[in-house]
C-alpha cells in the first residue's frame, strides 16, 4: 500500500500529462513559457485571488512576501510551533524572530487565542516588534481566519496564510489561498496538488505586492532582467512542472471530493477509538494528510510496527514542535511553554490518504488499527 499514490494518479492523467510534457519540450521555452501564465490564469480563478505569481517551492513562496513587507532584525511574526519547519525558518532567512504560538486541540490550526497572548507578551516585553502573522493550513484544514484576520486588523499585522497544505479547503465556500494579505501554497510532490519535482506560488489581492512579488522572484529586476533595483532570489517555477500542474489542477475537485470521501469512511471506522479529524461548522478540508489522534507516544510507536508489518505505511507529521528543535534553543524556550503543540507531536498518526485510495484499502488500514 503506498502512503500517497503518485503512480495511480500518472494512470489516471498519463495522457494530458505526457502531452504537457512533450509541448514545452517541443516549444522549448523552458523557463517562464506560456504554460507558466496559464498556470497562473488558472490557480487564481480556482482560488478567487486577483495575483499569483508561481515560485520555486513553496519555502520561498513563503520567504517572497517577507521580503515584500521589509521583515528583518527586532520584527516579530508569529507563527505556530505545530508545523513544518519552513513556515518558521522563513521568518529567521529574513533576520526576524519567530514568536511561537500554539495550536487548538481539535483542529490542530493555531489557536487565536493564543495568538492573542503571544502579541500582548511581546508588546509587554516590548524588546521586539509585532509585525506578521503566518498562519499555516495544517494537514488541509484552513485557520480559523475569520478570528485570526480580525486580530491582524486589529493589531496593525500582516496576515500570510501558509497553505502548502491547505489548497483546495474552504472557509463558507471561501477557498484556502485567499485568506490574508498573502498565501503561499506548495507543488511539492505529496502536497494534495503536486507536480514532479519542486514548485509553489504566492497569492496577493494587491497589485503592488504582484509586482513586488514579480521582481522578488527574478533577482529584484527593474523594468528588465538586467536591471536590478533590489535584492530578490532565483526562485521561478519551470514551465515543465507548470504543463504537469495544468492536468492535475484539473483533475483536483474530482480527487478531492474522493479525499473527503474517503476521509468520510476512516471517520466512521475509527472516531469510537481515536480522535479522527475535526471540521468547524462551515469549513472544509482538502485532507492532503489523514491524521489521527492516539493515546500517546508508546501507543502510537505500537500502532505503527504493527501496521508496518502489514506493509501499511504511516508518517508521524511532526515529530517534534518547532520551538524546541535545535535551531530554536537560543530563543529559550522550554518543554510547557506551548503544551498543546507539544501534546500532539507526541499523539499524531497520519494514514495513507490520496486521491485514488481505494475502501478496501482504508478497511485495512482501520482493520488493523482496531486490531487489540
Ligand atoms: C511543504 C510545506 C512547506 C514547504 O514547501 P516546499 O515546497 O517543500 O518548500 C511549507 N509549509 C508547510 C506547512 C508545508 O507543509
């Protein structure tokens, strides 16, 4: 069984992907090709958003709208410690402080009122200053950003949603890539909407930022490549991954509707034992990733060697929250300081989940977790 079935989906879309391929090797027009726009047309009439501008990856989708806004030395941003590495380090690359926050216990997404806390900590303390939230969409399940957006009005904040996770999830129809001042989504291979190899995008509704954005992602060009008036990155996306983005972004409700339904089925099959995934009233996830609450470390450890065994596979998304890595001990932070954060790291399991999955694969999944 695999975790995310890439190759049944290449079954799926073989033929409109061979054929993406093969025109931009044909057309070779390698960097920036028509297939690039396209993408871009597209991912903004699937999200609601007025700008993208595709990137790399989605850690420099993330870096891009810091470098927008002029983070740097004594800014804080706050940003959950329950999360993927990137949505921090993006913030130290800039010479800014991450400001850890925790997470809600049922929706594992940063909790507003802790962010609340944290800004009104930093302001006492007042050694840094609060400048930006980031936000992240974690495991496809959007923040509660109608509370986090009316804190960031509020304070005077930037609002970056990180939603390589989160594309295709909704808040009352509103879809995730649309929340904030920013998004940023990444094409990472087992992100929900993938390509094969490295890619992202940033989302903007302002049209100074696009542009901004624009010159960020080509080395801060002026009016041309070799002009350049500020510091910026390499960080575009190549047309091929574009002609393979295409086909999978069409193909996205389809396999996201089977993601839901598939989610549906664990939900039934395992909610009486585990804590299976929590939808507010009006949201919806995209469920890029399946994850479960067990009972604790040592159960979870267990639950694992025995469905390996069964050669299911599972992940541990993440292992340790981001304020007590390594990279973080001389911000002095200690084990209590952000419990739930720490709670879960200790407690999640993430299932195979994709959009191809099959019943009979998720009631072997369940079968062998209810096994006692
Ligand atoms: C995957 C991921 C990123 C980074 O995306 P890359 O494309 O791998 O650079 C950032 N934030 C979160 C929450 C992610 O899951």
């Amino acid at each position: 069984m695999q975790f995310n079935d890439l190759a049944a989906q290449y079954r799926h879309l073989k033929k409109e992907i061979d054929a993406g391929i093969a025109s931009v090797i044909e057309g070779a027009h390698f960097i920036s090709g028509p297939q690039v726009e396209e993408l871009e047309r597209e991912l903004c009439a699937y999200t609601g958003r007025k700008y993208c501008v595709s990137t790399s990856n989605g850690t420099d989708a993330l870096r891009m709208p810091l470098m927008a806004m002029g983070v740097g030395e004594g800014d804080a941003v706050f940003v959950p410690a329950f999360t993927f590495y990137a949505s921090a380090e993006v913030i130290s690359l800039c010479g800014a402080t991450p400001v850890f926050v925790d997470s809600d216990p049922r929706t594992f997404n940063l909790s507003p009122d802790s962010l609340r806390e944290q800004i009104d900590r930093v302001k006492r303390e007042g050694k840094l200053k609060p400048k930006g939230v980031v936000a992240v969409d974690l495991f496809g399940l959007p923040v509660d950003f109608p509370k986090v957006e009316a804190i960031c009005r509020e304070e005077n904040l930037f609002l970056l949603e990180d939603a390589a996770q989160g594309f295709g999830g909704s808040i009352n129809g509103r879809k995730a890539c649309s929340f904030g001042d920013f998004s940023a989504t990444s094409f990472f291979p087992a992100k929900a909407l993938g390509c094969y190899g490295d890619g992202g995008a940033v989302f903007t509704d302002d049209e100074e930022m696009a542009k901004l954005l624009q010159s960020i992602r080509v080395h801060g060009k002026g009016s041309f490549k070799y002009e350049n008036v500020r510091l910026g990155l390499n960080a575009r996306l190549d047309t091929i991954q574009a002609a393979i983005l295409l086909p999978k972004l069409h193909a996205f409700d389809e396999e996201n509707a089977h993601r839901c339904r598939a989610a549906a089925r664990y939900a039934e099959r395992l909610s009486g034992r585990f804590q299976t995934p929590y939808l507010p009233e009006g949201f919806s996830s995209s469920f890029g990733y399946y994850t479960i609450l067990t009972a604790g470390a040592e159960e979870r450890a267990a639950l694992q060697a025995r469905l390996k065994e069964k050669g299911i596979p599972t992940m541990v998304y993440y292992p340790c929250p981001l304020h007590l890595q390594k990279v973080y001990a001389p911000l002095g932070y200690k084990r209590g300081d952000l419990p739930v954060s720490e709670e879960l790291t200790d407690r999640v399991l993430s299932l195979p989940m994709h959009g191809y999955i099959t019943d009979e694969e998720i009631d072997a999944v369940c079968d062998a977790l209810l096994e006692s």
